[in-house]
C-alpha cells in the first residue's frame, strides 16, 4: 500500500509539472524558415531536459521500492526450499564413491585451500596402501628400498628392489605381491654389493621370481620371511610394460645433489646436457638453497628433469666422503651408490643409454660434437656390450680465468663461470685416473661411483675410451700444486655461441638477470 501511494503522488506531481511547463509558442512571421527552427529549440529544450531528469527520478524511486518488496517475498520462501534440496544433495553425495586420488604433481606455488573439501584417500592395492617412496623401511628391519623394477632380461620375469641394508644384520627376505586384488608371497633372493668402502649400511639388490598364477604383478612388498607381520604399504612395480620405442636416447642420472647453491654452474651444465644431445636429467636431491631449487623448478615444468627426493639421511646417518676410515657415518656419501642403482632400473627400459656423472662433469667429444654421433662410433670399435668409460680431467678455479667469454650480465648470479676456466691439470699416466661412464642401462646388473661392478655378460664390463676421441671435463675448486704445468684446453669454448644465449634466456627467465 505504501508503495502504490507514493507512485501516486509522485505521478501527479508529474503532471502538474507537465501542465506549468507546456511549450506555448506563439508564431509570428518570420524572416526566414531557419531562424524560426532556431528560435522554438531555444525555448523548448530547457523545459524538456527538466522533464525527463525528473521523469527518470521517479522511475529510479519506484524501482527501488519494488525491490526491496520482492527481497522480502523471497526470503519468506527460498529458505525452505533451499532446505530440501541441500538435504537431497547431501542423501546423493553419500551414495557415491570415493573420488580418486589425484596422479598430478603438487604444485610449486601455494595453492588454495578449500576447508570444505575432503583429502581423497591414499590409493590401495590388495586392500593395502601405496607408498611410492623413494625411502620405505621394511617393517622392523634394519632395510630400506628405493624402488621395485621389472626385470624382463633372463628369460623369466622379475622383480629387483634396489635397497640399503645393514650388512650385519642376517635376515631372510619374502616378496608379497599383489595380483589381480590378491597377495601372492614367494621368498627373495638378495645380494650386498661389495662397494660398501667399510661402511655399516651397503646398497642390496632384492630379486623376486614371478611365476603362475601370479604373471604380471602391479606391486610389491618386502617382508622378513621368518617374523610374520603384517603388510602396512605396498610399492609399485614400475617398468611393467615396455615401450617399442624408448622415449629418451641419452638420460643422466645425477647423485646426489647435497647443499647445492651453484645457480650458474648449474645453468651451464643443464644446457651444455642439452647440446650434447640429453633428453633427460635426473636428480636424486637431498638439499639445495631457494635460488636452486627455482633453477630445478624451471627445467622440471619444461620436462628435462626428473627430481627423486633423496631422504635417506632421515633414516640412517650418512657419510660426506668416501672412506670410512677418514669420513664419520654409516653409508657412503650421501647413499650416492644405491641412488645411481636406482636410477639405472628406473630408466631400464625408458632410456637407450644413461650417463652416470655429476653435475660438474661434462663428457665432451673431441672429434664429434654430441653423444648422438659419439656413441654410435664408439659401439664399432668396442662392442655393444659394454659400457663406456670417459677419463676425468679437472679444470680447476684456482687456475687464472681467461676473460674472452665473460659475460658481464651474469657477475651477480651465484657460482662459477665453467667458460672463464680452460686450463685442466696433468693427469699422471702411471696412476689410475678415475672415471664415469655412459652405457645401456640393460646391460647393467649392479653400479658403483666409477663403473659397473657387474653386467649381464661375462667378461670386462667397460672398457676406456681414448682420451683423444672423448674425454670427461670436471670443473671444480681444486688446490693443486704451485708448480704444476697447466694444460690449456679450451674445447668447451667451441660450443661458446650456442651456450651463451642459452644460458642468459634461462637466466633471464628464471629472474636472475634483467632482459
């Protein structure tokens, strides 16, 4: 009622004022027909204007009276409408399943957090959880595997599970597979490499033979044969199936990445990996600082690297160097040998060949100028069934710089610039030289720092390349003598032009360095 009273008086209000200003005009003859249009518009668009404004007024005061009507009508009826279909929505939700655990990476930015949502279930297999590691501790052993692999490379099928084991510790292992929804058991097999240096904990290979009914289990369990417990976590079995075409030709695997804060050495390498033709990098990273960690970010997003976790130090007190006589702990360096193991397994059937080196080593090629063109000639003059050894030469940044590559953008960026360094220091030819390798990861049964301590094939399991048709460069802060005879060998300047540019784009990209 209020509402129709106001509109009333407001309408009449409009008419009177219509009436008052009325356009009377009174013709009288004029010079000309223009001037007279002219005239009449004087007096009339005032009058006008006013009319309208107040027009629109009224309209406005109207439909915010009828709004707030219709506000009130629907409150009265919405709530118990509302009501029922919130309580039918949530009869339908608790009929459905759970939703399916999410198989995406969490993301490097914070994300939202929704405090309405529920955390979908950790996935299952035989009714047991899933854990993909890369460090489980078996029950109350003094074990922890890294991974479980298929093994299609003896006729029969099985499973290896790279692990660290107490080597004191005498236990007998069982395999509990999980196939088809049910948990088949055989007892394992498992050997200590003998590259254990004295320490307590040695990286063991767990073999596990598969046979009827159990064909093509999807995962794992290693378990004490002897002390019956139950399984608490499941580990998949990877490698299961196995591609016609391998998705990488050359993949390094890095270990381990431990208190890493050289941004720009790790710069060069990525992309010096990338122009010698690797496709892929994996990293078992155990620390590293923030500006690193936005280096691994980058070449993560863009697929070129793989970064496995390496928490072996939350279990076992690992060593920082070699020999145990000289370094405290119980596994050697940082766990590097179980963690080059693993990653020849990971990449078995996913990668032609793997580099086993460290971020500051490069093997280069002397008369090629990428691994595509060097291991092919290399497989004709050695054989195709043994791996590659690369001598080491160091490039020490004690040395003088040579400045003819410097470049000036990159002054604040952290770390060494490998360019500036072109002097490596004599190796004596009548000592042992060490070494890393490139080789097929099936031919490989058992790793170690420098080589392979054991292949599929009888015999010598590498072999030494010539250091004048390829040789490894491993630039690093290394005091030498003060009256050595330095070696220039400025090789690395020859991909100087392609690896510039490269590098200044990722710095560029990454924030270290302004356009």
């Amino acid at each position: 009622m209020l509402t129709n009273c106001v509109a009333s008086a407001q309408f009449i209000k409009v008419k009177q004022a219509a009436k008052m200003w009325k356009c009377d005009v009174k013709y009288n003859r004029l010079k000309s027909e223009s001037e007279g249009n002219a005239s009449n518009k004087r007096i009339c668009a005032p009058k006008i204007f006013y009319f309208f404004a107040i027009l629109f007024l009224v309209i406005f005061i109207i439909f915010i009276y009828l709004q707030d009507y219709f506000k009130t009508f629907n409150a009265k009826f919405e709530a118990p409408i509302v009501k029922v279909i919130m309580q039918k929505n949530e009869s339908k939700d608790t009929d459905l399943p759970n939703p399916p655990p999410s198989t995406h990476l969490p993301s490097v930015q914070t994300p939202h957090v929704d405090h309405t949502s529920t955390i979908p279930p950790a996935p299952k297999a035989c009714g047991v959880q899933v854990m993909d590691g890369p460090v489980i501790k078996v029950g109350n052993l003094n074990t922890y595997v890294t991974g479980s692999y298929m093994d299609y490379r003896f006729g029969e099928k099985q499973i290896k599970t790279i692990a660290i084991v107490l080597r004191k510790e005498q236990v007998k292992y069982s395999c509990v597979m999980c196939c088809d929804g049910r948990n088949v058991t055989s007892p394992a097999e498992y050997t200590i490499h003998y590259d254990h240096f004295g320490f307590e904990y040695g990286t063991a290979t767990i073999m596990c033979h598969i046979s009827s009914p159990c064909l093509i289990p999807t995962h794992v369990a290693i378990t004490a044969r002897d002390i019956p417990e139950s399984i608490t976590s499941f580990l998949p079995v990877r490698n299961r199936d196995v591609p016609a075409v391998f998705p990488y030709q050359f993949t390094i695997c890095i270990s381990v990445m431990y208190d890493y804060k050289n941004v720009l050495n790790l710069v060069e390498s990525m992309e010096m990996f990338r122009l010698l033709g690797a496709q892929r990098v994996v990293i078992y990273k155990t620390n590293c600082d923030s500006e690193t960690q936005k280096v691994l970010d980058y070449y993560v997003k863009r697929g070129f690297v793989e970064i496995i976790p390496w928490t072996i130090k939350n279990h076992i007190k690992v060593s920082s160097g070699w020999k145990k006589a000289s370094s405290s702990g119980e596994l050697h360096y940082y766990g590097q040998i179980p963690a080059l193991n693993d990653c020849i397994y990971r990449y078995m059937y996913q990668s032609h060949y793997v580099a086993l080196h460290d971020l500051d080593e490069l093997i280069l090629p002397l008369k090629v100028r990428t691994w595509t063109e060097l291991l092919p000639e290399l497989e004709k003059m050695y054989g195709t069934t043994v791996g590659f050894e690369f001598e080491n030469n160091v490039f020490s940044f004690t040395a003088k710089a040579h400045t003819d590559y410097k470049q000036d953008k990159w002054k604040n960026v952290p770390g060494w610039n490998i360019l500036n360094y072109i002097e490596r220091i004599p190796n004596n030819p009548k000592a042992f030289n060490n070494y890393k390798i490139i080789v097929s990861p099936r031919l490989a049964l058992k790793a170690t720092v420098h080589g392979l301590l054991e292949t599929v094939n009888p015999g010598s399991s590498t072999v030494r390349v010539s250091n004048s048709i390829a040789r490894m460069y491993h630039s690093k802060y290394f005091e030498y003598p003060q009256n050595t005879n330095l070696i220039r060998d400025d090789h690395l300047w020859d991909y100087a032009k392609d690896l510039i540019p490269a590098v200044s784009k990722v710095l560029q990209d990454c924030g270290f360095t302004e356009a």
